[in-house]
C-alpha cells in the first residue's frame, strides 16, 4: 500500500471508481478504516458528537481536534488524511485560518484540512492553499452554521438556492480546492455540481452522482444512537454486539464465572507451602 496523494484524489474524477471516504477519530478505528482501502480519512469535527458528547459541533475546539488526527495520522498508511478546521479556527481571519491550518498539520500531521462554507470562505481557501496546506471545501447542510440555515434539514431546493450552491463550488474551485463535500443537497443539483468542476464532489445526502461518498463511521456502524440522518445507512449494529458483551461480563463476574483458570495465574505449591509458615 502506498500513501494516497492529493494528485490521486484529483485524478479520480476522470477515472473513477468513485472515491470513499469515512471519518474516524482515534487510532483502533482509524486502523480498520486505512485496512479497508478507504482513500480519505476525515478527523471530522462531528467528533464532537460521535465521541465527546457534545450536543453539535460548535463547541469542538483546535487542542481537540490536534490530539484526535494525531492518533488517526500514525495509523494511516494507505488513506488520505483531512482534518476539519472547528467553528472559530478560520472564520475569525486570514492569519488565524493559515495559523491553525499550519498547526493541523505540524502537530497532528493531517495531510489536508477541511473548512466550512461557499464564496464568503473563498479568500481563507486561498490564503490557506497558498500557505501550503490543501483544502477540502463543504458546502449544503454546513452544521457549524445549521442553526443559519434553519436547522439540520437538506439545502437547495429552490432554484435560486441551487444556483448559489453552484455558485459557492465554483468559487471553492477557484479559491483551489482540492475536492469538495456536498452534505444534503438534492441528487440533481449535485449532479449539475460534479459536472459544473474539475475537482472531485464528495456526496453526504447528496445523491449517487458525486465522485465519491463520506460518512460518519458511528453512524454506518451503529456505535451512536442518539440521531441518524435519513442520508446515512447502516450496514451494522455495532453498539447491540458490545451492548451484549457488556451485559454478559457483568454477569458473569457476579456469578464468578469470569475469570476462569485459564485467565488466571497459579505459581508453585512449595512457594506457597512457605507462606503459610
Ligand atoms: O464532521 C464530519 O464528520 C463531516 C462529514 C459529515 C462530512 O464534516
Ligand atoms: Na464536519
């Protein structure tokens, strides 16, 4: 396995197959993930909620999301790493959005970073590409800034709000975007999106016409009950087996079947023999 580039991201729009992308945030699961062949892993600020028990995403800060793209970093061999910027890390100013984008990537050793928003975030993608860092666009549903848009709920459904999705992309294009996530927007307005760019769309709620796809990890495996999109499915129900095997621990320690001789050490009876003097 060799280390997923920028360039190979790019490429896979002309030659498919269709990009994958999951997020993780710590070492076991960031492991799985890169074993899996999946191309780009994203320390998503979702981490917030997934992991740390956040109510949303706002409150996730740049020492938290170092510290978790450290652990997926020295674990990825194969996937590409993006690391998202947290509400308050790039929206302040030029100088603080490069500062923190450096920081992601001296400390946490993310390969890329990821920022929310359309035209109004295009001078900080510049900026930021310019320094050196690659930049990962998301626009639709932008959970930093749900509460704006009225909520978690699909973006684009008029025709003049689709315009300015299209708008927004090609201005993250410009502003030199590597790729770009499109997060609950109609399947044919994400559609016009992907052909509308040379760089590839990476679809959350957006239909199966995007370049490739990303989801959180918690949600495609059952780990995080607490509320599941309509866009996410779920291929397994990750929290029912250690639910189970919890349950199964608890009872068996207190019916002192667990430990057994075999998960015990014994040492030599004439050792003992002397205690006992
Ligand atoms: O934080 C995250 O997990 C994300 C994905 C939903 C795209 O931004
Ligand atoms: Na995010």
């Amino acid at each position: 396995t060799r280390k997923t580039t920028i360039v190979d991201i790019k490429a896979r729009k002309k030659t498919g197959p269709p990009i994958t992308m999951l997020t993780a945030y710590d070492y076991p699961m960031a492991l799985l993930v890169d074993r899996g062949g999946i191309d780009m892993i994203l320390v998503g600020d979702s981490l917030g909620m997934v992991v740390l028990g956040y109510p949303d995403t706002i409150s996730v800060t740049m020492d938290e999301m170092v510290h978790h793209t450290k652990a997926v970093s020295r674990v990825a061999e194969h996937a590409l790493v993006v690391s998202d910027l947290p509400f308050g890390a790039y929206n302040v100013s030029i100088e603080k959005a490069v500062e923190n984008a450096n920081r992601i990537m001296k400390e946490g050793r993310a390969d890329a970073v990821k920022l929310e928003g359309g035209r109004s975030m295009a001078s900080v993608v510049e900026a930021v590409v310019r320094s050196g860092t690659p930049v990962q666009g998301h626009i639709g549903l932008t959970p930093q800034t749900a509460s704006a848009l009225g909520g978690f709920k699909v973006q684009g459904k008029s025709a003049e709000a689709a315009r300015t999705l299209i708008d927004d992309a090609k201005a993250l294009e410009a502003a030199g975007c590597f790729s770009i996530v499109l997060e609950a927007i109609p399947a044919p307005i994400a559609q016009m999106v992907t052909e509308a760019l040379a760089i590839p769309t990476i679809g959350i709620g957006a239909g199966v016409h995007c370049d490739g796809q990303v989801l959180v990890i918690h949600d495609m495996v059952g780990l995080f009950d607490r509320f599941t999109p309509k866009f996410v499915k779920q291929y397994a129900k990750v929290s029912d087996i250690i639910a189970s095997a919890i349950s199964a621990y608890a009872d068996e320690v207190k019916n002192r079947r667990f430990p057994e001789e075999r998960h015990s050490f014994t040492m030599k009876t004439d050792e003992l023999d002397k205690l006992e003097k």
